[in-house]
C-alpha cells in the first residue's frame, strides 16, 4: 500500500477466485494478463468489471459489469462496502490485526443509501449487491486498475476506496490477493517495471536514493562509476 505498483505477481493473478478489474479493458489493452484472467475464470473464479463502456472485456470476460456513470467509482464501491459490513461478510481477524481507522470508516459507511448510489452511479442495487458479496465471499481477490478508474479529478480517492474495499474484506497480503497499478496499455507496463521512468531504476527503486544505484558492490565508492552522458555525446561527435 501506498505505491504505484501491483501487489500481485502476474502468475498469482491465477491463484484468485474473483478478480475486479476496475476501468481496465484487459482484453483490448493488456491482452497477455487477458489471458490469465480468461484461464482464471475457466477454473472458477469470477471477474467483475467496472466500465461505462460496453467493451470486448465487458462482452466477452466479465461475469458481473457495473456499468456505472463515468466518474462514479467511489460512490459505486462505497456502496459495496457498505453492503459487505451489512451482510457481516468483512474479514474481522484481519481488520483487527493489520489495518487502522476502522471504526471511522464504518461510521462513513453507516451514511451510504443505497437508493442513491443507484441514481448516482447507474447501476442497480442488485447488481451491486451481487459484486460486493461475490468479491467478499471469495478466498482471495484481486482488483487491477487502470487509467479509466484513476484518471478523473478524484482519481486518488477512487485508488483510496478500491484499497479500502481490498482491505475489508482481508484481500491483500496473500497470494492472488491485492491492488494493482496497471498502465495504460501493456508496454507502458513494461517501461515501467524495466526503468525507463525517469525517477526509478528496475525494480522500482527511486534514483535519488545513492543505495539504489548498485547492487553487491556497496564496498566501493558510488563516485568511482559512471559517464556523464554529455561526455559519451563529446566522445561520439
């Protein structure tokens, strides 16, 4: 929690029994975790996804699609959890032991009218009931999310509620289980867990930490390495 990156390995992706893709058209824009989920899914596990849009993701993988109205992410999954705390279906033990501020959360909750979200988002209160209790019943759960959930002006409230809903119902910390950050598209991935970012070296280490920069060698001196490009560019001309 509180970083850019999946929590979840790809391979674990198939240990799930439900995963929530949240504004990520897998099928179209990531098409090689697609078919994880599709071999997920042919070995039990639900998939459910939130999308105003009727995609190939929406038509072809989800078993349950919220199509609710472009901007409504938060209202959606607070009504989820909302539902899973009525229905008792949150995971007590590790809501005691590994996370904090449950009580406030509870009484935020306590407000949610469900007859409203359905106006507000769009989508039925039986649709979303059937989301919150599949998603909270499962053994583990995945949620991947993309740009089409955090690229909204409370794009980083949307990520806090889908961490909230996670962390409800015990879905983190364990293999098949957790919130992951996918890109854009599939190779705006790969850039990223390769190092082409311009604050991180593979791995998602930070550049400004010196620690970072080289790996079994922490006797030698960091000034002792490396060209500064302009002199590789002075070389070459």
């Amino acid at each position: 929690m509180g970083s850019g990156a999946m929590q979840t390995s790809q391979p674990e992706i198939e240990l799930a029994d439900c995963i929530f893709l949240a504004g990520v058209n897998i099928q179209e824009t990531f098409p090689m975790i697609a078919r994880r989920v599709f071999r997920t899914k042919a070995k039990g596990a639900k998939v459910i996804y939130t999308d105003p849009r009727k995609t190939a993701t929406a038509r072809y993988l989800a078993d349950i699609h919220l199509q609710l109205k472009s901007g409504t992410d938060a209202a959606l999954i607070n009504a989820m959890m909302s539902i899973i705390l009525a229905e008792g279906l949150e995971d007590k033990e590790f809501i005691a032991s590994k996370t904090a501020g449950f009580d406030e959360l509870r009484d935020s909750l306590s407000k949610v009218d469900l007859k409203e979200a359905e106006e507000v988002t769009g989508v039925p209160q039986e649709k979303i009931r059937e989301a919150a209790i599949t998603y909270a019943k499962a053994e583990r759960g995945c949620i991947l999310y993309d740009q089409g959930m955090s690229q909204h002006y409370v794009g980083t409230d949307n990520v806090r509620v889908h961490a909230n809903l996670a962390l409800l119902c015990g879905h983190a910390g364990k293999p098949g289980s957790g919130v992951n950050s996918m890109r854009g598209q599939i190779n705006g991935e790969g850039s990223g867990d390769m190092g082409c970012l311009c604050v991180f070296y593979p791995g998602f280490k930070r550049v400004s930490e010196e620690s970072a920069k080289f790996s079994g060698v922490a006797s030698l001196s960091l000034e002792e390495f490396g060209v500064d490009p302009a002199d590789v560019v002075a070389e070459d001309i």
